[in-house]
C-alpha cells in the first residue's frame, strides 16, 4: 500500500543562486549585465565629459532655427525660411521618392533579367549573364557618377531648344529630355471642387474601389470555377472596374495638361525630373537588379525539375507552369534576400551627394551638420531614420514572407 | 572574447578623445610635420602641380607656419578638405589649422568654436555666367540653374539674395570646385557661383576663359582667413603673427632675397624691421620659438606681395588685381599689429 506524500516544499535559499546548477546560469548571466551596463554607463559618461571639455553639448535645439539654405527637390512646402527640422523632413521625403522608385524597378528589372537568364536562348541567358556580372562587380558609386556624366553631356542642354535653328526640339512638342532632367506634361484638374490636393484624393479613393472591385470579380470567377468546372471571362469586366470610374471622374472634374515651355533660362511648367533624380534612381535599379537577378534566378533553380515535369504533363503551357507551379513556389526562396536588397537600395541612396540630390543625408547630414556644426546630433539622427526605415521595410516584407511561405498543416 | 574587444576599443576612443586637448605646439614638435587643411583643388589657391608639389595662396601660408615653428617649410602634411569635411577635420584635430579660403563669420568663430588668426584675402562672393547667355547682371537671373558648393557661406549668401530680389532660382548642389567645372560647362548650370577669387581661378582653368564673364554684382563680405581651434591661444598667436609677420614684411619692404641681409646685423636705423626679424627684442620668445622665427617664414617664399604676386597676382593666369588686398599703405585693407 502506497502512500501519497506531499513532495518537499520549495524552500529556496540564497545560496542555491551558486550551487544549484538550475539557477547558476541565470546568476552569471545577470551579473554580466550589470557589468555590461556599467560600461556603456561608463563609456557614456565618459563621452558627455569629453564633450563637455571640448564644449560640446548636446542639443537638439538647431532644429527649430531657420535653414537658411534652398533645396532644389521638395516634396513639401519648403524655402530658405523654413527650419532645419523641415529641412530633413523634405530630405526624408527625397530619400524615400528614390527608395521606393528604386526598388520598384530594380524588382521588375531583377525578375525579368533573372528569369531570362535561364532562357534557352543562347544570346539571350548570354547577354543577361554579362548584364549581371558587370553591374555587380562595380561600385554602385561609380554607377551614379557614369550615369549622372553621360546623363549631362549627351542630351542637349535648355539652352539648345532656344532661337530658330535650335539643336533640339522637344518630343510631340509636349516633353523635353535635357541634361538638366526631364520636363513631362502635368495633369491637373480644372473643375472647381477639385482643384488641387482634392482631385487627387479622389482619384486615389477610386482606384482603391477599383481594387477591392477587381478582386471581389476574380473571387467570384474562382467560386464559379469551383462550382461548375468553367472559370467565366472576366477580363473586360476587370478592365471596365479599373478604368470606366477613372474616365468617368477625369470628364467630370475637367482633365487638363500643363505643358513644359521654354521660358527664360528653363524650361516652366510641367512635371520636372531632375538629371540628379534620375541618374541616381536609375543606377540604384539596375545594381540593385542584377542581385536581385541572381536571387530570382536561384529562386527558380531551387524547384526541382520534377515539379515543371509533373505540370507539363498535366497539359499546362509554359508560362503557365512558370505563373502557377514554379514562382509561387520559388518566391519562398526568392523574398529573404530581396529583402535586404531592398535594404541595400535605401541605404545606397545615401550616396545621392555625389550627384547633388538632396537626400537626408544631404540635408540634415550635409548642409545643416555643415551650417550648425551639430555633427554628433545630426549623425545620430542620420542613424536613427535609417534604421526605422530599414526595420520598417524588413518588417513589412517579413509579413509579405509569412502570407506566401509553405503553410504546414 | 568580441564583446570585449569592443568595449576596449570603445574605452580607448574615449580615452584618446580626452588627450586631444594637449597643446598643438607640443603635438607639431614632436610629429615633426604639420598638418594643414587645405582645399581639395582651387588653382591658385591651394592645388598640387605637375609634380606633385602644393602650390598657392593658401600654401604659402601653411608653409610659412611649418618653416617657423619647425624650421622646414616641407614638413607640412597637406590635408585636402571640401566645404564640408574642413571643420568636422579641424575640430577633431585631424589638422593643426586650416588654410582654405573659409570665411570669417560670427556663427563659426563663436558657435563652432574656432579662432580665426587673421584676413588673408578680402573677398566677395560673385556669379560668372556663359558670355553667349548675353546676361549683364545677377538680378536677370531669375528661373536660373544655380551651381554652388555646398557647406558654405555661399549657400546661404545665395539664398538670402534671390529672396531679398524676389527672383526665383534652382540650386544644383556640389561637393567640389573640381565636380562644378564640368556640370558648368556641359551646361548643367547656367550659373556658377562662389568667391570672386575662386572664380577667376575657376575661369582660368577653363579652354576658353573669354567665352565666360564674372557678373558685376558682388553680394557679400568674404573675409578668408586660416583658422584654428578654440581653446590652445599659443597655437593660435602662433599662426596669428605668422600671418602678420608676411603682411608686415611687405609694409617694411621685406622680400625673400632681402631677409638673409636684413637679419644679419641689426640696422638701428630700422628698429621695427630688427624685431621682427630677431636681431632686437625678445618676440620669438614670446612665441615660444626662437628668434629667427619670422625669416624662415619670410624666405620659403617671401612676404605677402610676393605671395600674391606669384600665385594669383595680375602676372599669373588667374590675373586678380590687389584691390582691398593692397596694404592700408596703398588704400586697401591689410593692416597688421605692429611688432613690438
């Protein structure tokens, strides 16, 4: 006959933090801590007293005086008036237009070049082969200058559109391309309620219906396949939700387009791209691109062969196989590394000085580190933006990653 | 074992970050060289010639303080710096001063801490234009593309006067001289902008000098100086009367080919040529250098007319005129303590 005796009570003295091996590791882990604290406190400390005695301090308080300066890209209201805060807003803003410009392309650019290069075209796997190898094996840097030199010497400058034998003329007399940037029509809505910010807002909201209306159409086009074995045409219908309420909206609130003119020293009007925007974005995509080729071609190699075998035996036509069976399944190998190629890009932008673009780097980074003499300031507000932009972007791609991942069940 | 390293290199950066302070004098002898900021490349003003060697306004300088303070006008590390590197450079002690015609102004000389020893060139900011634009002055240039160096005081200039015009402009923003010259000739600018000195130095340099015109407007005061750190006053009064000592040379009429005869017997009927050059009083002394501080200075290349004469003077391709630059003795500006 068994008896049931309570197990021995929990008594726990200080002395087991040393002798029990259960909670040993937890009393050295703590005690490295502390003593890892200690010496940042230190070095920290040490640092302010430094500073202290070259007469340093720190203080944020530049950023409210006035700039001073102008920057020739602003996304924002901005003039030399506006504050040195503003100033790294509008530079902010410069770095993320290339961001995401940049990545945009070098995406489309990536795949394209990746999935070529696995052609069974000769010429062509050839070609996309020297495409990748010479743009990754030179500095992205020497990329943007390249680029930014024949970007200004060989297309004609404003002053050649000038007088009555002028060198150059403008394309469909509606855009210019300078060495200066490109001048392109503007839209603009001439109807009263939406004039300005308005019109765009409402442009925005439909194509976002448009969105949600496309995808309730292809929704039911899939439940329709399910239920009867036929999958309906929907693709005028998509078509219609996508562009009759933007026609119908652009009518209404009175399209319009302002044309570039020569005027002055400049072309005015129009929607401007500068020489050093482009130059910059367009190196960044296609450096960025050849990596994100190579990534996208290993993606693809990563599914095994029997898996394009199987599913042309099933009857499915080659780009077929390609949408259906090989890229959802190589996208799993494809989006870590994208990942921090997109990384890469945002950060790469930094180099946008050596061409004159006024990114943040340029701004809070250049002129007013240069202008205020708050270089520990402005540096680590520098750091501080480029690391919530970089954790944002692995963040959002990180939730992309987990919606498309094998879901085990 | 990483983590530890880290910390320990760490500790050492803010160990060394404390020794900074130790007198620029003490750090000079014992280097035996001089580090000296100069620009990335201005023609004239600071750029390396056919052999490699610095040449210019702003190296003479340089110069003079090496050959007084260490007796060898070569023992100098020039140290290029653009618009915005100099002062990040000179506050951190990278260099010992620097020579690179950067503008006195009150924010800098009191917010960012540093000691301008003098007025080596009395400049004003200016605009040069492409002749063919046909433009005759700087308030035509509205809508214009504006090349500008960026980090300095011409940025602001810039700003401040197409406000105050209500004109409107586009900047295009550049790191160097040398990066400006090709975007401005390609035509990428219509307008080059910085110190009137820098742009006929700029202008000098180019195929065709005639084919561009220097705008008659100048829109601010540019006095170009060498600079030091706030703080080492014996450094400063160091380069301080280094420079005076050239200014003052000229005022007294002495040259590189006259200091050897002129330091080696006093003239009593020329007492303040006598302190200068050491053969009377005690000024080295004072200095903390010896007495012939000042004529080694004075035969690297001579007083501040010489200087200018050979560098930038109307001889040269640069071709400026004296102007303010004159000594007060002429009607211009250069005015030196007297040595006493």
């Amino acid at each position: 006959m068994a008896s049931i005796t309570d197990p021995p009570s929990e008594s726990f003295k200080l002395s087991q933090l040393l002798s029990d091996t259960r909670y040993r590791s937890y009393t050295f882990q703590f005690i490295a801590l502390i003593a890892l604290i200690a010496a940042f406190a230190y070095l920290l400390s040490n640092l302010f007293q430094n500073l202290a005695a070259a007469g340093l301090d720190i203080s944020f308080g530049f950023l409210s005086e006035p700039a001073g300066y102008d920057i020739n890209q602003r996304l924002i209201e901005y003039t030399s008036q506006s504050t040195h805060w503003r100033a790294a807003v509008v530079g902010v803003l410069n770095t993320l237009l290339v961001a995401v410009v940049g990545c945009f392309f070098a995406t489309i650019i990536g795949v394209l070049v990746g999935v070529l290069r696995l052609s069974n075209n000769w010429i062509v796997s050839r070609l996309m082969s020297v495409y990748v190898e010479i743009f990754r094996n030179v500095p992205v840097l020497i990329w943007i200058l390249i680029i930014m030199a024949v970007f200004v010497s060989v297309l004609p400058q404003p002053r050649d559109f000038r007088g009555e034998d002028a060198s150059a003329s403008m394309f469909l007399d509606m855009f210019a391309f300078t060495g200066r940037g490109f001048y392109l029509p503007r839209p603009y809505f001439t109807a009263e309620f939406a004039a300005g910010a308005t019109g765009w807002l409402i442009v925005l909201a439909l194509l976002v219906g448009s969105f949600f209306g496309a995808r309730a159409l292809s929704k039911w086009a899939t439940d329709t396949q399910e239920r009867t074995g036929d999958r309906p045409t929907t693709w005028y219908l998509t078509l219609a939700i996508w562009f009759v309420p933007l026609i119908i909206a652009m009518f209404v609130m009175g399209l319009a387009w302002e044309m570039p003119e020569l005027k002055g020293f400049n072309f005015k009007g129009g929607i401007f791209a500068r020489n050093s925007f482009i130059a910059l974005t367009f190196a960044l995509a296609i450096y960025t691109a050849a990596f994100i080729a190579e990534n996208v071609r290993a993606g693809i190699l990563a599914v095994s062969k029997g898996q394009t075998e199987a599913a042309a035996s099933l009857g499915l036509r080659p780009n077929r196989i390609m949408s259906l069976v090989v890229l959802p399944q190589a996208l799993r190998v494809i989006i870590p590394p994208l990942i921090s190629q997109y990384l890469n890009l945002t950060k790469n932008s930094s180099l946008a000085i050596a061409v004159g673009y006024m990114d943040v780097t340029g701004t809070l980074g250049g002129i007013t580190l240069n202008q205020t003499g708050r270089a520990i300031e402005a540096v680590l507000l520098l750091m501080l933006f480029y690391l919530t932009i970089s954790l944002t972007i692995s963040l959002l791609m990180n939730v992309y990653n987990n919606s498309i991942k094998l879901k085990e069940r | 074992m990483k983590k530890s390293v880290f910390i320990g290199a760490l500790a050492l950066a803010g160990v060394s970050g404390g020794m900074a302070a130790a007198g620029t004098l003490d750090d000079v002898k014992a280097r035996g060289t001089l580090n000296c900021g100069v620009s990335t490349g201005l023609v004239g003003f600071a750029a390396p010639d056919a052999n490699g060697e610095w040449q210019g306004f702003d190296v003479a300088v340089c110069r003079a303080v090496a050959a007084a303070v260490l007796g060898d006008a070569s023992a100098v590390e020039f140290v290029p710096t653009t618009g915005k590197t100099r002062f990040t450079a000179l506050a951190s002690g990278e260099i010992d001063m620097l020579a690179r015609n950067t503008t006195w102004t009150f924010s800098r000389d009191v917010d960012l801490k540093f000691e301008f020893v003098g007025v080596n060139y009395y400049d004003g900011q200016g605009f040069m234009v492409p002749a063919e634009l046909g433009v005759s002055s700087a308030k035509d240039l509205d809508g214009a593309t504006v090349c500008i160096q960026t980090g300095t005081t011409t940025e602001l200039n810039l700003a401040d006067f197409f406000r105050a015009n209500g004109i409107s402009y586009e900047p295009v923003p550049i790191e160097t001289n040398a990066e400006a010259q090709p975007l401005y000739l390609e035509g990428a600018c219509d307008v080059y902008t910085t110190d009137a000195s820098g742009l006929a130095a700029t202008r000098a340099a180019f195929e065709d000098p005639s084919a561009h015109v220097v705008l008659p407007e100048i829109i601010s005061k540019e006095p170009l100086g060498p600079l030091v750190r706030h703080g080492d006053n014996e450094w400063g009064d160091i380069v301080r009367w280094t420079l005076n000592a050239l200014i003052t040379a000229e005022e007294l009429g002495v040259t590189s080919d006259n200091v050897a005869d002129k330091a080696a017997a006093a003239d009593p009927a020329t007492p303040e040529i006598n302190r200068l050059l050491g053969t009377e009083g005690t000024l080295g002394e004072m200095l903390g250098l010896d007495a012939q501080w000042a004529v080694r200075a004075l035969s690297v290349s001579g007083n501040y007319a010489e200087i200018f004469e050979d560098n930038i003077g109307e001889s040269t391709a640069i071709g400026l005129a004296r102007g303010l630059n004159a000594s007060y003795t002429d009607g211009g500006l250069l005015y030196s303590p007297p040595f006493r």
